[in-house]
C-alpha cells in the first residue's frame, strides 16, 4: 500500500470530512481527513488506482485540491 497526503482547500466541518471520505471508499480507497490541517490521508495500491483518480475523485464533491 502507499500512503499520500493530499491538501483539499474548502473543507470545513465534519459534512465536508464525509463527503471526501465516502467519495474515495467508493473508488476503493481508504481515507481519512483532518479538518484542522485540511488535509486527507490516502492509501491506495498504485496499481490499481492512480493518485489522478484520487484527486478527481475529491474535486467532484466540490472541493479543490491545493
């Protein structure tokens, strides 16, 4: 597995830590958001999803990767 962190601008309440969240258990991703920092803890199997995939996956819930 590796593990990426990755900053997401716009996040702000635990709604906003769900909608990450759910978004990436539905490509299969394991993640875990961190309010304060505004930043979500990803792991991930490079060969099956790309970090492209990940970001995406975020973006579409509305929020900007930084």
């Amino acid at each position: 597995m590796h593990t990426e962190i990755v900053t997401v601008e716009g996040m702000s309440c635990g709604h906003c830590a769900n909608a990450v969240e759910g978004a990436l258990k539905e490509i299969g991703i394991s993640g875990k958001v961190d309010l304060e920092a505004k930043t979500v803890k990803v792991e991930f199997d490079k060969g099956k999803v790309g970090l492209d995939t990940i970001k995406k996956a975020i973006e579409e819930q509305g929020y900007t990767i930084g």
